[in-house]
C-alpha cells in the first residue's frame, strides 16, 4: 500500500530567472499531509504493518506526527502522539483530526519522546521523527521521482532539521550515481545542529535552539546525517529567521504556494541571492513544505 504521493515537479520561472539557471521544485507541500515526512512515516509504517504492528507512537507535534497519525488511519491502526507543550494549537487539531491520540507531555521535544518511547511494546511500534533507516529509504524516492522525469539535477538544495531529509536525499542520490553533486544544507542561525558539529568535527548538541524554524528545532541531528556529510559534498548554509520568512511571503507570490519557515530557508538561499550558479545548471529545490503552516504564521 503505498501512502505518500508522486509529487509535481515543478521548473520555475521565476526563480529560474532570478538565480541565472534552472530551478527545478519538488512539491513535498503536495503530500496528503502537506509535508515530506508523509514519505518516510508512510514507509516505515507500512513495513512495521506488514510484520504484525498493531499500532503506532509517535513523538512529534508537527510534520512527523502528522504523518505517522494519517498513515495509522489510512492502515487500521491505532495511533498516539506525544508532543510538548509547546506544540502549536494547529498541529494538535490536524493530529486528533486524523484520529490519533494526543498526549501532551514535557517542555521540550526530548521529554515527549522518552514518554512516547515508554508506551512502545513488541507489537506497538515508535515511529521516530527522523532517525531510521526506513525513514530514509522512504525520502530517497524523491530522487528517484525527478530522474524519471527527466532532469538531472547539478545541485540539490536542502532544510536540515533531525537529518532525514538530507539522509533520504543522500540516499537517492547515491542510488542514482549523483553522489558527486553538491548539497546545499540549510538551517536557520539558531537551530544550526548540523553546522555546529561539522564544525567540531564531531556530532554535537546545542545547548538550546531557537527561533522562527520550529520544525527544524533539533539540538543534534541524527548520526547518519552528520556523516554523510562528511563523506559527500555536503555544503552547510545558514540563513536568519527573517530570511526564511522572506522566502515563504515571495514564494506564496510567486507559486501560489503557502510554506512553513523551515521550508523557507531553503528557498532563501535562491531569493537572497547567497549562492551562484551557471546558465545550464539544473538546480532541485526541496519544497518539505508545512503541515500546520497558516498565513498568520508567515505575515510579517
């Protein structure tokens, strides 16, 4: 049973006309969910389903929860998230209007999760926001997608919250002989896990995160995303909250699409001009998009 979508891509005009070279958009905003995380949520559940899952927990308030909910009700299965308190009223209705169960536990996300890791067994299985094998394996069919339309991308351009898209991505592009080309990894100033520990040299933790991004709010990406880049020509961007809220107010213009900041720092580095490329390149944007995005979220 497949449970996330094939996704439009998209060529787009005007930012192809703006950066000086072919821009190229994955709609993840067309999932079900409105969000990427439907693809890895979607896969993982299916394979735990297959083996005997009878139901599922999740950890997050957002994009993941979100997922993980539609997909147990799309498969039969039971469902609770867990989420912080600091969960947006939003996303708690779209989590218990997929029918799951929402419990709010903890200040911060890690304390959700070491509850809803608690309330996992043999049969009910935790479904982690990011970090998991089937999770990647799931985002890589991304890649997959836009070769078989045709385009051969010259660069990618990435949001880094946990690492799962960038693992998925990763992924996709090894399993299509593109490991070669450079991926732009981008995260707002404030929730920079992934730049802080290329940096260091090392995966570290930040002591706190912050800002306008809060889907990509995670004090340390997963392992897995950390070495890939290392291994691959993985290129870290940051980029400052009002950037990313600047990127989703003129894509919205532009698309007629609305997107969450965590989406939009990757769309800045083509608005705000922060890298070049050449005539012929064929640049592919990543648009994660934004299950619990409104346009009250972005006005500014």
């Amino acid at each position: 049973m497949e449970i996330s979508i094939r996704t439009p891509l998209i060529h787009s005009l005007s930012l192809s006309q703006h950066s000086g070279c072919n821009v190229w958009l994955k709609m993840e905003s067309s999932q079900p969910t409105g969000s990427f995380k439907l693809r890895s949520a979607g896969h993982a559940c299916c394979h735990y389903a297959s083996k005997g899952a009878t139901a599922f927990v999740s950890s997050s308030g957002g994009n993941a929860g979100i997922a993980v909910a539609h997909s147990g009700r799309k498969l039969g299965l039971p469902v609770t998230v867990v989420v912080p308190e600091t969960t947006s009223a939003r996303a708690r209705q779209l989590i218990e209007q997929e029918g799951a169960r929402l419990i709010v536990h903890g200040k911060v996300w890690s304390e959700a999760n070491d509850y809803a890791l608690s309330l996992a067994t043999d049969e009910i299985i935790y479904i982690h926001p990011f970090d998991n094998p089937l999770l990647w394996e799931g985002i890589s069919t991304i890649v997959d997608e836009v070769i078989s339309e045709g385009v051969k991308p010259d660069a990618v351009i990435l949001s880094v919250g946990g690492g799962s898209m960038l693992s998925g991505i990763a992924q996709g592009l090894e399993k299509n002989q593109l490991s070669h080309i450079p991926i732009y990894a981008v995260e707002t100033h404030g929730t920079a896990s992934l730049n802080a520990s290329l940096n260091a040299g090392k995966l570290v933790r930040l002591d706190k995160v912050s800002g306008i991004a809060t889907t990509l709010a995670a004090s340390q990406v997963c392992e897995n995303a950390f070495n890939v880049a290392s291994r691959l020509d993985v290129k870290s961007m940051l980029v400052s909250d009002a950037e990313a809220l600047h990127a989703c107010r003129h894509f919205l213009d532009d698309h007629r699409v609305l997107t969450e900041p965590a989406c939009g720092v990757s769309l800045s580095l083509l608005y705000e001009k922060k890298i070049r490329f050449k005539p012929a390149d064929n640049v592919l944007v990543i648009v994660c998009g934004g299950a619990s995005v409104t346009l009250e979220g972005i006005a500014g």
